[in-house]
C-alpha cells in the first residue's frame, strides 16, 4: 500500500499555530515520519510549535528549494512508494501554491500517488478576499521586474490586461523593494485604478486597504521589509 502526500499549511508569520492552522492537522502531522521542505531549520521549529513532544531526531527530511538538483525530486518520494505518507511544508502558507513544493507533487501524480491538501493561509488568496476585487476572475503574477522600465511596461501590461478581461491582477516584491514599488505603480497606472495593499497577514499588525490610485498618491503605509502582496484593478 502506497503512502500519501500531504500538503500541510505554515503559518504566515509568528503567529499562533491555533489562529490559522486546524486542529485536525495536528494529528495528521504528528504520525508522519518523512518530510519534504523548503527549509528544514524552519521545519523543525514549526514542528515544535505543532506538537512540543514530536521526537525530530526520528524525522527524515528532504531539502526542496532553489538549490536542490532537479533530478533527485522522484527520489524524495520513494518512502511514500514503499508505504510511508510524506509532507510537504513550505516556508510560508501552503505548499505548492507560488512555491516549489509544486515540482514534487508534479510527480507525484505520475507516480499516481495520492496527494492530500490540507486547510491553511494562502497570503494570495486572503489578500484576494479582502481586497474587493473580481475573485471569480484573477491572475497571479509572482515577482514583476525590478528595473523601472520593465516594470513599468509590466504594471500597464497588467493594468490593461485587468481592463479588457476584468481580471484581478496579484503580484509579490521582495520586502525590502515595497515602497519602491508602490511609488512605481502610482506613477504608471491610471489614477482610477484600485490598488490593494495587503501586508502582514493573520498577524496583528495586519492591514488590507484599497483605494485608487488617485487617493494613495501622498498617503501609502510605511511597509518596508514587511511580507506585502499587491493587487489591481482597471
């Protein structure tokens, strides 16, 4: 009998595991002995915020990031192959979702492995929900260029893409280029266009506002260096 593989939720920030990961997940984590992760030191203290009495030392962890040699993937899912589930735990928010926990649940289903996914925070998602914005039709862009005349190229594509199919536009920074970002945006994109700015979420310094363009120029929040996603619409 095959294992399967279970996407399991990290929480977004330093946060209480009570506040956004269910309980029943608890229990599933603590009978799993094989993991798969972006980052195993961050694993291991996620781990102990789960269940304080998970023995790590008896734990098998795989590393899944931009270092990992794209070949030895199939192999991380051999336990699952000979009976053991495995999970799979990104740095933040759900697994598989703008994260490389996708390349390994690409073969698993060749493998027609069963993968589970499990309730947890998708910053992409809540962002969406708080924003006002079309949820029935949006698109995710990841990481936009950074030089300013590719991004600015980009932000009218997105704008004008946003305009003929009324489609929600998301769309991430590093925390450290938020500021110069949201400047950018307000001197690319039309001044009726609605911007939301969603950064912090499910901590307590949460915010999730939108407004024109228009009515952010002179007024946009001090979010450097803090987890942001961005969203617009035409």
């Amino acid at each position: 009998m095959q294992g399967k593989i279970y996407l399991i939720p990290m929480t977004l920030g330093d946060t209480t595991i009570e506040r956004v990961i269910p309980e029943d997940i608890k229990s599933i984590v603590r009978d799993i002995k094989v993991f798969i992760v972006e980052n195993i030191r961050t694993t291991r203290r996620y781990l102990k915020k789960i269940d304080r009495d998970i023995n790590i030392d008896e734990l098998q962890f795989f590393e899944l990031n931009k270092h990992t040699n794209p070949n030895d993937i199939a192999s991380y899912l051999s336990p699952a192959l000979k009976g053991s589930d495995i999970g799979i735990i990104s740095e933040a928010g759900c697994p598989g979702v703008a994260d490389p926990g996708a390349d390994v649940v690409k073969i698993a289903h060749t493998k027609n492995l069963q993968v589970v996914p499990l309730v947890g925070p998708s910053s992409i998602l809540l962002a969406l929900m708080a924003s006002g914005m079309n949820g029935q039709n949006f698109a995710f862009n990841g990481y936009i260029p950074v030089k300013k005349p590719e991004r600015a190229r980009k932000l009218k594509e997105l704008e004008k893409r946003s305009a003929i199919e009324n489609q929600t536009q998301i769309f991430i920074e590093a925390p450290y280029r938020n500021m110069q970002l949201m400047e950018d945006i307000l001197a690319s994109c039309s001044p009726s266009t609605r911007l939301c700015i969603a950064c912090d979420l499910t901590l307590e310094t949460e915010i999730a506002v939108t407004k024109t363009v228009a009515q952010w120029k002179g007024k946009l929040p001090q979010i450097h260096k803090r987890p942001a996603i961005f969203l617009i619409q035409k």
